[in-house]
C-alpha cells in the first residue's frame, strides 16, 4: 500500500513513521510512505503557503494553488503507475470529518493508494478542498495545530490491516473493536507476580475453555469500559442472558 502525504513538515511525519512495525514493513516492501512537502510547490522564493483569510478574522490559511500542485503531482504518479485515469482517493485530516474507527482503517487498506493531506493555521482555502478531497476524517473531537499527527495515527492503523505488515497476521483480527468488543486481558510470565495469579483456566491448555473464558472477559471490559459499543456487538441469546443473569447479581 502507498501513503502519500501533502504535509507542510514531512521530516516530522517522515521520523514518526520509518520505526518499529510500520518502518519494518516500509523497508520490506510491505507499504511506502511518501510525504510530500507542499512548500515545494509555491509561487514565491520565500516558500510562503499561506495568507490572510477574506473576511478577516484570526490566523492565516493555507493557500488554494501550492496544495493543488502537491496533490496534481501526486495524482499524476499515481495515474502513470497503474495507467488508469481515475481519481486517487483523498483525506482530509479535520475536527469536522467523520471519526476514524477501525471499521474505516479496514476499509481503507483496500485502496492501493491513499493521499492523507494535513492542514495547518486556520486551515486550508475551501475551493481545492472541494476539488480535490474525497473524506473528511478525524481522529477526535478535539482541535490538534495541525493534520500530522492525525495522518500518522491513520497510517498506523491502516497500515495493521496490510497484509504481511504484521508478523503475525491474524493478531490484528483478534485485537480491540473486533467484533465490536475490546480485547480481553492478556498475561505473561511469572505465574505470580506482586501477589497477583494468572487466571488458572490461562494455564490449563483446554483451548475451549480459554477461548471461552477471553470471549467472556471481552464483553465483561466493553461493558464496564466502553457500552458504547456493547450495544453494536452480535452477541449469542445464551450471552445476553449470561449479562441478565450477572446484572441481576450486581443488583442484589
């Protein structure tokens, strides 16, 4: 898969991204990141992007034209690639998108290539955004200075559902929000650690019981944690009556 990013600081992108998980699979082949750096593309020796907002008010915004070079320049790589003439899809990192989820991150990964463009000051000229963007995405209901660190959160998480990124592919099916549920707790060596036991069922090797016993723990989490999203799982008829019956208890 091939992230593209229209970002006025790439190196910040650039040094988040080429490390651990992520920095592996780009140095296998698995992903490319490419950040792209918008100030290439203005029409001034100083590299300026940006100028007062019409109308007034505070801040500056980012100009219409050097974000649609960057994105033609980007598009045009893209279309000489794979030869077809359609219309890469763009994100708009921004507080008023949809917010990103993994059910998004998974869609995404579908796409072979993704431009992510990172506003900055008071955001960008509206006329490109309406030319040129195909989502608008947050990653949550609070305002950051600008779209990297949302365009790295995105890269991150999409980035898990690529095939071969992952040692071990199907830890990203198992993991929090599949199925809508969070993931259930997990334990290591020793078996006591500060007075504390691995639950015995962890040790027992009988796998029905385990996966029975993580199934349970997973509902129990998402009910205490987030009942947001309880209220989106498919449970079983003998789940719901097990929460009944356990509601029921606590009420006593």
């Amino acid at each position: 898969m091939n992230f593209h990013i229209l970002t006025l600081f790439p190196e910040m992108v650039l040094n988040g991204l080429n490390t651990s998980i992520i920095g592996r699979a780009v140095n296998a082949g698995r992903l490319s990141i490419d950040a792209v750096n918008i100030r290439d593309y203005a029409f001034n020796k100083h590299q300026s992007v940006d100028d007062y907002p019409y109308g007034g008010g505070a801040g500056m915004l980012m100009q219409a034209e050097p974000v649609y070079l960057a994105y033609e320049a980007v598009a045009e790589k893209i279309r000489a690639r794979s030869g077809e003439q359609t219309k890469p899809r763009v994100v708009y990192l921004s507080p008023q998108g949809s917010v990103f989820n993994q059910n998004m991150a998974r869609e995404l990964a579908l796409e072979e290539d993704l431009i992510l463009l990172c506003g900055h000051y008071e955001g960008i000229d509206e006329r490109v955004l309406e030319e040129i963007v195909t989502d608008y995405v947050s990653i949550g209901d609070y305002v950051l200075t600008g779209g990297e660190l949302p365009a790295m959160v995105m890269v991150d998480a999409i980035s898990r559902m690529v095939p071969g990124v992952l040692h071990n592919d199907v830890s990203a099916e198992f993991e929090s929000f599949q199925d809508n549920l969070l993931e259930y707790p997990q334990y290591s060596r020793p078996e006591e650690w500060h007075g504390k036991k691995v639950p015995p069922v962890l040790l027992s090797g009988h796998h029905a019981n385990i996966e029975k016993w993580r199934r349970e723990q997973s509902i129990l989490r998402t009910r205490e944690r987030r009942p947001d999203l309880l209220e989106k799982c498919e449970l079983t008829e003998k789940e719901k009556q097990w929460l009944q019956d356990l509601e029921q208890e606590t009420e006593k």
